[in-house]
C-alpha cells in the first residue's frame, strides 16, 4: 500500500478524484470559506455531526466533493487513540471491494501523533490475510493521501509510521501463516529475502552449525519434532563496523504443542503464533531497511517446533546450555526460555550496547497485563525507560515489571545450576528471572508479549506487535550516538 502525505486543507481535498474522502473533524473545528467547510460546520450546528471519536455522518457524492463516498468523522481531542478510533470506524463504512484511492484530510492542522494514528489505524483496518486462501481476495485499497496544511510540519511523523506499518505488516504475515506454512526452514528464507534490501545481511545456521556452538538447550526443544531447526542471524549496518550494535533476540517457536507437557487442545491453534517475537524481528528489519537510521542492529532468531516425538526432551531431564549452565527441564511447555536463553549466549559476542529479547513467554503475562500492554523487564533503568517512552510514543505500549532477586528463588533445584519453571506464582516474572542468568555480560531487557502479540476469538489474528515500539526505540538509540 502506497501513503502519501499532502499539503492541502479540505478546500484542495474537496477537488481531489478519489473512492473515498475520509474527513476528520477535531471538536474545536473551526470552519473557512470553502464549501466543504461549510458543509462540515453546519453539520456540526445542527447537530447531525457529534465531534466524538468515531461518531460518523456518511455522505453520497456531495456536490462539495469529487469523491464517490465521504463520511464527516468526529476526532473529539485529537489524540493518537481518538483518531485511531475514528479512522478504524470511517474506513468501516467506506470499505468495498471497489475502494483503492482513499484520501483523509484533516479539518484542522494535524498533531504528529495523529498523523501516524491515521497510518497506522488505516493499514490495520485493511490488512487482509490471504497467503492460504485458495481464491485469494487481498486488499483492493493501493492508494492513501492523507491531507494536512501543515504537512511539512509532520512530514518526519509521517514517513516513520510508513516505515512502521511496512514493517508491522510483514510480521503480521508470518506470524497469521498456519505452522506448516511457517517452518524454521521458512522462516530462513523469509530473512534470506530480507537481505536483499539495502544494508542488511543474513547468514542461516542449521543443527550442525547449533550442534557446534554447544546451543544443549535451544536443540532440547528441537529434538521432539522432525522438522529442522534454524538459528538465524541477521545484520542491519547502518553506521560504520566500529560502533557496537543494538541486538533483537526474537523466539521463534513455529508450533508450541507443550511437549511431553502437552497444553490442552482448546486453542491450541494458537500456538501457531508462538513465533511473533521472531516475525517482529524481521518486520523491524523491513522497518529499518525503509527508514535507513544511522546504527547497527542485530537480529538473532531462534526458531524451532516444540513437539513430540520418540526423541522428545522429557520432564527431569538436564540439559547443557551453551553458557556452560546446566538446566533441569521440569516442565517442556516451558520451551521459549530454553531456546531464548542459548540466543543471549550468542548475542555476547557482539559486544552489544544493548539486547532486547521478544517472546510470547507465559501465559502468566496476558492474566497481570491482559492485551493492552507488553511486559517489560530489564535490569538496566536507561533501558527500561527508552523502551516505554518508545512504547508510548507508537502507541505499542508496555507496562515494567519488577526483577527482585527473591523471584529466582523459585528456579533452584538439587539436580541442575537452575531449573526452567517455578511455581505459578509470579510466573512472568520467574521465567524472566530464568533469562536474566544469561544476559549478565550486557545491558538486557525482556518483552514478554504473549498478549499482545495476536488477537483471539472472531478477529483472530497478528497484530504486528512490538515492530512499533522496537523501531521507534532504535531511531531513538540513533538519535543518541
Ligand atoms: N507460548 C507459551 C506462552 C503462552 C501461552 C503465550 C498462552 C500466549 C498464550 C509458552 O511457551 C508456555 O507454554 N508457557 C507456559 C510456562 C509454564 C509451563 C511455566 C505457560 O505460560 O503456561
Ligand atoms: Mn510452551
Ligand atoms: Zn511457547
């Protein structure tokens, strides 16, 4: 989908050809001479049109417009969550399979934030998932201008929520593709695909490769099922070799059965979204490729299948991670950790400024946080700060979680250095607690995202989290060196 950011108020809009002209109409509107705004502000009089967020007043080829349908939607404050409200229920009522040029226009001069809601709400309420649809009906919108007078102004704004959605929308995809249609070995090449775009390299590793790193835990998981690992690497070289590189480490678990912990069947389905964190990591790249800000990242993707087969890691066994720490498996449902944990070892030899780590960890985290928010960790205050201030800032909040060292209490065990599960107590945090045993030689925060990752019931499906909230804090690490 091609955005487009125009200088224009509603009298240039209201000359612009196109299948739908979507127009926000903040509650301090203020009407000008052209007939659009008098249509806008007489609506307003006589109380057809409500200035609250998402209250609509459709219109059909109005002689004040070149436009198929116009639909006048109130954007109360103006905030990034009203606008997002408006848009999501505009472009509802102006969505057909005949709708590709849309033009939003902004009845008054355009906050940042608003700006990129508008992007952002107008990608997420006409992404289509097709790739296993065998008449494929994708997204027929091709063509957004948003319309501002003070388009210079919000021009930056503008552009980074492009980059995001460009981004959000390619984790999105992988993430919704059904397990068999998302293989570690796809997910390789998806990231192999990635390094075609400028500045960014990839290098695939196999159960050879992992074998000879000494990864004991990440090839636990991988042992119960026939499908291959992949631990992938990739390299975003924004800025010169010399400056340390920010690391994203994402789980990428394909299926998550439970293992020989089998979960129950109801939902389990789900679990096919058990590799967001990973899809994030590549929609990040696709972000960066886009925006080109001047640092250098690295993404590493564990991605395996926790399934079970003859071979499968069983509850009691200890296993060796690549740090040299030994680890009782008590628990095989608790997969992510075992995999993440070897992915950190790794990430050392970057010499990172920083390791961000995203997983769908625990159920433990969608009860504490529910949907709306991330959970954030981190053993580093600057860190932790950067990271919700990045959150808020894309509207892809987190919410920090504590660390106190009496949580790890519930990982000691007589038959390993650790062990992967406590109780159900605290359980976000103890799984974070696991983490945090290989992270000590770097700046390290978690992102806990198994709420906010996808969405269920009728509107099942991705939703492109955290790319937002990754991005916006690696343009932030940019603008700081
Ligand atoms: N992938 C799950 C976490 C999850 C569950 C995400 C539900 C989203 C919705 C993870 O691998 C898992 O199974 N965690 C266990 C840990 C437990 C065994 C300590 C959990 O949360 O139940
Ligand atoms: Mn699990
Ligand atoms: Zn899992």
């Amino acid at each position: 989908m091609n955005f487009e950011l125009k200088p224009m108020g509603l009298a240039g809009a209201s000359t612009e050809k196109c299948d739908a002209l979507i127009v926000l109409v903040p509650q301090e509107f203020k009407a000008g001479k052209d007939d659009l705004s008098v249509l806008v502000a007489r609506a307003i009089k006589s109380s057809d049109l409500d200035t609250k967020p998402g209250k609509l007043l459709p219109l059909y080829r109005p002689v004040q417009a070149n436009a198929v349908r116009v639909v006048l939607v109130g954007i109360g404050s103006g905030s990034a969550r009203d606008v997002r409200t408006a848009v999501v229920a505009a472009v509802a009522s102006v969505k057909t399979a005949s709708l590709k040029k849309l033009l939003v226009c902004f009845a008054a001069p355009a906050r940042e934030e608003a700006v990129r809601a508008v992007v952002t709400a107008v990608a997420d309420a006409t992404y289509v998932y097709t790739h296993t649809k065998s008449k494929p009906e994708g997204r027929s919108l091709s063509k957004v201008l948003v319309a501002a007078t003070n388009a210079t102004e919000v021009q930056a704004s503008f552009d980074r929520a492009a980059g995001i959605v460009d981004g959000a929308e390619l984790a999105k995809e992988w993430a919704n593709r059904p397990a068999n249609h998302a293989t570690p070995t796809l997910l390789g090449k998806a990231a192999q695909e990635l390094a075609k775009l400028p500045k960014i390299s990839c290098e695939v590793l196999g159960p050879k490769e992992v074998a000879k790193l000494g990864m004991g835990s990440f090839m636990a998981v991988a042992q119960g099922s026939d499908e291959p690992l992949r631990f992938i690497v990739l390299h975003y070289n924004g800025a010169a070799k010399t400056q340390a590189p920010t690391v994203l480490v994402g789980k990428g678990i394909t299926f998550d059965s439970g293992g020989i912990s089998i979960k129950p069947a109801p939902e389990m389905d789900e679990m096919k979204f058990d590799m967001s964190g990973a899809a994030s990591v590549l929609g990040t790249f696709r972000a960066l490729a886009a925006l080109k800000p001047a640092i250098n990242v690295v993404g590493l993707i564990a991605a395996c299948e926790n399934l079970i087969n003859g071979q499968a890691v069983k509850p009691g066994d200890v296993v060796t991670s690549m740090s040299g720490q030994t680890i009782e498996i008590l628990n095989t449902d608790a997969e992510g950790r075992l995999v993440l944990c070897d992915a950190l070892t790794y990430a050392e030899r970057f010499k990172p400024t920083a390791v961000v780590d995203i997983a769908t960890l625990t159920g433990a985290c969608v009860i504490a946080l529910g949907g709306v928010r991330s959970g954030l960790f981190s053993t580093q205050d600057a860190l932790a700060n950067a990271l919700f201030a990045a959150g808020d800032a894309a509207q892809d909040l987190c919410w920090r979680m504590p660390l106190d060292e009496d949580y790890a209490e519930a990982l000691k065990t007589s038959f390993a250095d650790v062990a992967n599960v406590g109780g159900r107590a605290g359980g976000s945090i103890t799984a974070a607690k696991f983490l945090q045993r290989f992270a000590e030689k770097f700046p390290w925060a978690h992102l806990d995202i198994a709420g906010t990752a996808w969405k269920s019931g009728a509107a099942k499906g991705a939703t492109g989290r955290p790319v937002g909230l990754l991005v916006e804090f690696l343009l932030g690490q940019a603008r700081n060196t």
